[in-house]
C-alpha cells in the first residue's frame, strides 16, 4: 500500500524496492574511502585548544572524536533496522485490512483522505528544510510524473485490496522490483542480466497462479471474492499500480539526490488529492461516510500508513537496502495471517503457490543488488 503504496519512504518513498544509497550514521564510523581527519595524538595546532574538527564525526571536536586515543565508538543496536521494517510491514498490512472493513466508502476517497495525512505531515518539513513548493526548474516535471504515477499506483492498489483477497493483492505488488529492474534498464541503460530475466519469469508466473485465467484453469475459478470479473479487475488495477509505482523508482534513480525527499512527496500528495477530487466528482462518489465506524477506520488508514512509511524510512537510514527489501516480505505473512482471522478467507494453494513465486523473485533480486552494492564498496576501497 499503496505503496509506497507505496507506498513512499523517505529515503525509499516507497514502501518497496528502491535500492538507495544511505549515509552512513555516526555509529557507523568512516564511509569506504574516506580518510579520518584526526591529527595524532600529541599533535597540538597552533592558537587552537581542542578545537580542531574531525570529518568521521561530522564536526565534532577532536577529544570526543570516535577515532580519538581511549574513545569508547557507541554501540548500535543489532537489528534495529530490521525490526522497523517489520513493524512498517505490520502497519501497512494493517491499514490493508480496516481498508477491506470500509463498507460504504470508494476507493478513490480513501485515497484522498490518505494525501491529506501526507500533506500535513510533510508541509512542515518544506517549511523547515526551506526546500519551496515547486522544486528546481529541471526537475519539476519529473517530480510531476513522479507525483502522477505514485498517486495513481495508490489509487489503483486500494481498489484492488476492495475488490480481491487481500493476500492476493498484497502480493501482486511484490513483483515491484521486478519490473523497476526491467524498467530501469529500459530508460536508465542499466545493466539486466539472465538474473534479472530468471526473476521477471518467476514473478509473471506468480501473477498467473494468482489471477487464474479461465482460458488456462476452467471456467469455474475458485477461492476468490465476489465475481471473476471483479477478481479480474482487482488484478488488473494491481499489476498496472505495481507498474506505476516501479516507474516512481525509476524517476527518483534520474532525479538523484537534487531534490529534497520531502518536496518529492509533497507532489505525490498534492497531485493525487487534485486527482482524487477531480475524479470523485465526476463519478459522482464523494460524500462522507454514514457510519461513525467507517470514518474512525479512514483516521486509522491515514495515521497507520504514516507511521508505516516512517519507520520504513528509519528502516533504510540505519540499515542497507537489501536486507530490508528482504525482510519486507513480511508483508506477505502478515497479509495472509489478517486475512485469515479476521476476513474468514482461507488462501487457495493456487494464491500460495503465486505467493512463493513472487516473494522468491523479488528477494533474489533484492539479493542480487545488494551484493553488487557490496562489491562495488569492496572496488572504492581498493
């Protein structure tokens, strides 16, 4: 969920699989590479008592410097940024089922609500970091297509939850990866191996299990909700968010770190609230919900995808990319467990089956990056 919905971290703005290059934290110590500036011990500059500053510690005076004779370097904790993206996963999978709970309320408008949420939480930041509201020149239309297919992806992925087994949509969106490596090396040129094809197929055929085509398993298609046709469409509108979100990765990987991430999701909620509004409209839905219970459920969705994508975000600040995209599969568990004690939905082996394919592909790509993140750290320091 959406993702990066997601979707849409900070340092990934989405929820998802974005292979993004972290700084290193100040308990991590040197980046590869980087000499330490501290002086020897015994050396003493002219004129300056103690004052002299360190490039590992990001300016701190030499004595408490983590490099300084006797300075004991502060222990971080040991799965920290694991832990975090398994609660991301948890929140998000969460926010997925009260979406399924929401009875009389368009998918489109829980969209809306969900870009209200991310405006507020990000309008203090651009007025923080003084980052503006429109972006540089050169990147605004790429900013502008990145809020356009991220707000979309979401859109799209909260019909698919309304109208499909939560499971099953939860999966679909796992191939991600997939499609941002093959998209990546279409309008980026970078590098697609037989791997990469390898995990492309396994992902398609984990697709297939899910959606079961009539003209490859029967008319009669079992373990679904509602019509085939609805099951039909929820895969449809599934596969393109999963597309649309793999193609946000793509323009972030262009735009780099020129622009700030927080003006990078202010377009994505502002531009998706327009869309939400606009599309409302015309189809005639907006309205606010009758029940009590089903506006406490939209707060819910709107504050648990925030704190989702927060600490998805701390998650990828104190943790490399690829164990964290790992992990993020627990998505998938926590999917099929919601939906099996409180929708009553018991998964068919067809949706297992697609949900192994799936998840297979997109951690061995998550795998396959951050080894060569790895060696390419090895090459730097040689």
């Amino acid at each position: 969920m959406v993702l990066c919905q997601g979707g849409e971290a900070a340092a990934a703005p989405a929820a998802g699989g974005k292979e993004s290059e972290v700084p290193l934290s100040r308990e991590d110590g040197v980046a590869a590479g980087q000499p330490c500036l501290c002086p020897a011990p015994g050396v003493e500059a002219a004129n300056a008592e103690e004052r002299r500053a360190c490039g590992c510690c990001s300016g701190l005076s030499w004595p408490r410097c983590c490099k300084a004779p006797g300075t004991k370097k502060k222990a971080s904790c040991p799965g920290l940024g694991l832990f975090y993206t398994v609660l991301s996963a948890f929140l998000f999978s969460v926010a997925s089922l009260f979406l399924k709970k929401i009875e009389d309320v368009h998918s489109v408008e829980v969209s809306a609500f969900r870009c209200v949420f991310q405006m507020a939480f990000v309008l203090p930041g651009l007025i923080y970091y003084k980052t503006g509201f429109l972006g540089p020149k050169g990147k605004r239309i790429f900013l502008f297509f990145r809020g356009f297919l991220g707000s979309s992806a979401m859109i799209l992925l909260y019909y698919a939850f309304q109208v499909m087994p939560l499971a099953d949509a939860t999966v679909i969106t796992f191939s991600s990866p997939v499609f941002t490596s093959l998209l990546a090396w279409i309008f980026l040129k970078e590098k697609y191996s037989i791997w990469d094809l390898l995990f492309t197929l396994f992902a398609i055929t984990g697709v297939v299990l899910i959606a079961r085509p009539p003209f490859l398993f029967g008319s009669k298609v079992t373990g679904i909700e509602g019509s085939y046709t609805d099951h039909l469409k929820g895969t449809i509108a599934a596969i393109t968010s999963t597309v649309s979100s793999a193609s946000t990765f793509v323009i972030l990987r262009k735009v780099g770190k020129s622009v700030h991430y927080f003006l990078s999701i202010w377009y994505y909620a502002v531009i998706g609230l327009i869309g939400c509004v606009i599309a409302l409209f015309v189809m005639n839905e907006w309205r606010l919900p009758y029940c009590g219970r089903d506006r406490v459920l939209l707060i819910l969705i709107g504050v648990l995808g925030l704190g989702g994508q927060i600490f998805l975000t701390k998650a990828l600040q104190i943790e490399k990319a690829g164990p964290v995209a790992i992990m993020k599969t627990m998505d998938v568990v926590f999917a099929f467990i919601l939906q099996i004690l409180f929708l009553n939905h018991l998964p068919t082996w067809w949706t297992v089956g697609g949900a192994l394919c799936v998840v297979a592909s997109s951690s061995g790509t998550a795998i396959r990056k951050w080894r060569q993140s790895l060696k390419k750290a090895k090459e730097n320091e040689i």
